[in-house]
C-alpha cells in the first residue's frame, strides 16, 4: 500500500481496520545473487539501494534478532555532515542529502527535523579549529555558520555561558543537521527494500560463512544454508566476529556506549546542542524526554549495557553546559555496541576474500551515515568497486598509511 | 562499576583505573625488517573476542602500574588478574 493522504483518509473511514504489516515476514530460500548480513539500518539502506539504483533485487538481508534490534534503535538519532578531511566531507554531505529526500524515496515518514546542529566553542583555539572546519565545509558546499556569543545566547539562552572553567565563547552551527525517527528508518528502508522484493530474513543468525578457493560461496545460519554470489556484511558492533568466521581479523574493537533518555517535558530544546569542553551531545524527542550522550566506557565490551562511572561523566558534562536539567529525572539509559576502529573512520569495501564485502567501523557515528553508507556499500558490492565518495574508507588503509583520523587525536579506539 | 583487585593495592573501584587494551601484543623485534601488513597487524589489528580477554589495565589514580587481566567481553565479569611479563594463565605454556 502506497502511504498518502487518501490512504490516511480511507483508512480513518475504515476505522484503520485496513493497515497491512509494513514488510514481508520472508522465509529464507535457498540461494541468492546478493546477501546481507545485519538488518539494521546500514544492511537495510544497502538492500534498498542495489534494488533502486543496481536493479537487483534477488537480494536478501539476514538479521539475527529482529529487525532494527541493535544500533539503529540505541542512537541519539543526530544527522549532520560538519566535517572537515576530503575523504569524509562529500560522503557524509551525500548522506546529509539522501535525508533530505528520504521521506519521498521510501514514501514513509521517518520525522527527519532539519533542526540544526550546534557544536559549541569555550576558547580561542577552539574558535579557531571551528572556524577552519566551518571553511573546510563551505568550500565542500556544506552550510556552516560561526556564531558569536551573543548570537548562540539568542539561540539557546539556558546554556551556562559564564561557566567559571568553560565559558561559552560561541559555536559552529550546521543549520541542515537534526534529528531522525531512528527507528522508523529501519521500517521505512525495510518496506521499500521489500516492496522492491528483497526478502528480510528474521531470526536467521549466521553461524558460517562458507569460502571455496578464496571466494565465498554462502552461508550457514540458523535456518540452514543459504548459497550466495555475493555476501556483503553490515553488521556493526559484532564485525570482528562476523569477519572471523571468513578468517578474517579486523582494525576494530568492539566498545560499550551508552545513551539517556530524561522524563518528558515540554518543549525546551529546539535544536541538537553539543558542549565543545567535553564530550555530550543533547537534542528533545518529540515525545518530550531529552535524548542526551557522552563518552565510550573505556574497554571492550559486547555486554550492550554500560557502567555507573560513564554514567556520572556523561551527566557532569550535562550540568556543566545546562545546570537547570540537574532536576530533572533519568528515565531509561542503555548501551549499543560501536564498532571503534582504530582511526575513528569507517570501512566501506572489499576484501581479500571474492565476493565479500565489509561495512564496518563506524564508532559512534554510524545512524546519520545509513543512507550514503548503504548507497555506496550497494555500488560497491553491485559494480565490484568503491565509488569516488567510499574510496578513502579502505580496509587496507591500516598498512598503507592513509588513516582518516579526522578528530586529529591520533590512532587508538579511546582517543575518538 | 567494575570492581578491579590490583595486584598491589587490593580491591579498587573501576573509576581509578584505566584500560590499555588488548594484552600479549608483541612488538617486532626488528621493525625494519617486517612488512606494512605485518606491521599493521601489530599496530591496529585485534582479536576482539566475544567471552575471555585478555588486557592490560592502569591503576592510574592509585600506584600508577600495570597489570594484566582475564575479562569476559560478554558479561564483563572479572576472571583473573595477573602481573605484567606473565603468560596467560588459561593457555598451556608455549
């Protein structure tokens, strides 16, 4: 069923008796030109893609639990694309456009909120790095806007600005940049992907990947074994032990990072706001609760909850920027896995291995990267090469010499 | 929060310590001698299990050393703790 106003209207006649499931529960058959591993956002976004612009559509995508299950449901649902190195400015801008026509692509709502993003500055030097990332995007096409002080005040006048430590000197504001119904982008690529007839495949864990002469030739999971020409693996989070059943050994270790949710109030932030003296980032859902994070907890983790120590700094954060939200009460927090590589930048390729192909290590910004991540991951599985945009997310990049380290802190998973 | 037992101080809340990351990673002895991919995997390759791993841990905020530990990934129980230079203890001795 097409979503429109007239669907609405009928349906509302109808006493909403007429509403279909949003996609196919397919069964798994037994082979496939193209599989995915991992139903979350990125392995969704890529199936949608190779059917919409490769024209393949004998594709399936394999999710262990249910779909949508990991990180694409535990984010803090910012879109932006304020970067600042070349081989990550156009690839996040494409994201950035992809939302912007998403809702029409997938004819599903999915609450994008160009709201803005926010990134504040507390000194000199950090004026000066904002200033010369603002110029990186503008001379990229991406909008940016250096705000004084009293302009950011007439923003967001709530903020701490005469913190004793961190005053808030100004920021750098990407006015495309918001948030996104993260959850109703799983649905919405998963109803187009399977209107285009990709089947999603629930409750399939894959347990092997089978290879002959260096190539791969399918899968074993856990509703048997599924013969596939190519196998691409988006499956963030847990991409080291995926990648080890091909034999394969990762740059990535797997970290815990945790999100809060507050109780629902009435509307007060209108933007997504993050403190430049340390690490917290903080939007309102439309619901009322606000959406805030912080920091990585500081060793690997595949545990999917987090410790009281991340916790504490995650909020001392918050009180430093926004004392007055001390009073409000913490209703849920929880932790999602981060693929962290060792540059802080992702793996969009091939492999050693024929026929397989790696999304990956995408730390802690994988959701506002799902549409251009499963764009690219699609041309690069459908034509067997990167495109211009994924060509610098290269899995050999680690011996070569050409890491993205776009934070400039370096080569370690706890520096970014 | 983890409760960590330093090998010299006892039992310490996680907040003092520090993690270092994946343990018994060895250093080519002749680094000019090995190849970028072999140097890569010294330098940015993990094992990264899901269950026992082993790592070394800083007890920053307390006597500054370090020590190795035997943690599962999945359940983030401690298992063993045990001094720098050691072997890992749940692998037979090579």
């Amino acid at each position: 069923m097409r979503y429109s106003i007239l669907s609405v209207l009928s349906q509302a006649l109808q006493g909403n008796t007429g509403w279909k499931p949003v996609w196919r529960d397919a069964e798994l058959k037994p082979a496939y030109d193209i599989v995915i591993v991992g139903g979350g956002g990125h392995g969704l976004a890529t199936a949608f893609y190779l059917a919409k612009e490769h024209g393949l559509t004998n594709v399936a995508v394999l999710e262990k639990g249910w779909l949508g299950s990991g990180n694409v449901g535990r984010n803090t649902t910012i879109i932006r694309s304020n970067y600042l190195l070349p081989g990550n400015i156009p690839f996040y801008e494409w994201s950035m456009k992809l939302w912007e026509g998403l809702e029409q692509d997938l004819n599903y709502n999915a609450m994008v909120s160009q709201r803005g993003v926010l990134n504040l500055y507390h000194s000199d030097v950090q004026r000066d790095a904002y200033a010369r990332r603002g110029n990186a995007m503008r001379l990229h096409g991406v909008d940016a806007d250096l705000l004084d002080r009293e302009q950011v005040k007439a923003l967001v006048p709530y903020l701490d600005f005469d913190n004793a430590r961190f005053p808030i000197q100004g920021g750098l504001m990407q006015r495309r940049g918001g948030t996104v119904r993260h959850d109703a982008v799983a649905w919405g690529y998963a109803r187009a992907a399977d209107q285009r007839g990709v089947d999603i495949v629930q409750n399939c864990e894959v347990t092997g990947i089978r290879l002959e002469g260096g190539r791969v030739v399918g899968l074993d999971t856990a509703k048997g074994f599924v013969r596939a020409g190519k196998v691409g693996l988006a499956c963030a989070g847990n991409s080291s032990r995926v990648a080890a059943l091909a034999g394969l050994r990762l740059p990535i270790e797997s970290h815990v990072l945790q999100a809060f949710v507050s109780e629902g109030i009435k509307p007060l932030i209108d933007t997504v706001i993050t403190f430049g003296a340390g690490h917290f980032y903080i939007s309102q859902s439309d619901k009322g609760g606000l959406v805030f994070g912080g920091d990585i907890d500081g060793y690997n983790s595949y545990a999917q909850r987090g410790n009281l120590p991340a916790v504490e700094d995650v909020c001392e954060s918050g009180m430093a920027l926004m004392p007055m939200i001390g009073r409000l009460r913490l209703l849920r927090s929880w932790g999602g896995l981060m693929d962290m590589s060792m540059d802080g930048s992702p793996i969009i390729d091939k492999t050693p291995i024929e026929g397989l192909y790696l999304n990956a290590g995408w730390c802690y910004g994988g959701f506002k990267a799902t549409p251009a991540s499963g764009w690219c991951f699609a041309h690069t599985i459908a034509r067997d090469e990167p495109h211009t945009l994924n060509a610098a997310y290269r899995l050999d990049r680690f011996a070569t010499g050409h890491l993205i380290d776009e934070k400039g802190a370096g080569a370690q998973p706890n520096l970014h | 929060m983890l409760l960590i037992t330093c090998p010299y101080c006892g039992a310490r809340p996680e907040s003092e310590f520090r993690c270092g990351g994946e343990a018994h990673i060895a250093r080519p002895p002749q680094p000019g001698n090995v190849d970028d991919t072999a140097w890569a995997d010294y330098l940015f390759y993990r094992t990264n299990p899901k269950g026992v791993h082993a790592e070394r841990w800083l007890h920053a905020h307390g006597c500054q050393r370090w020590f190795n530990m035997l943690r599962d990934t999945a359940s983030d129980q401690v298992i063993g703790i045990y001094a720098m230079g050691k072997s890992r203890p749940d692998r037979p001795k090579t």
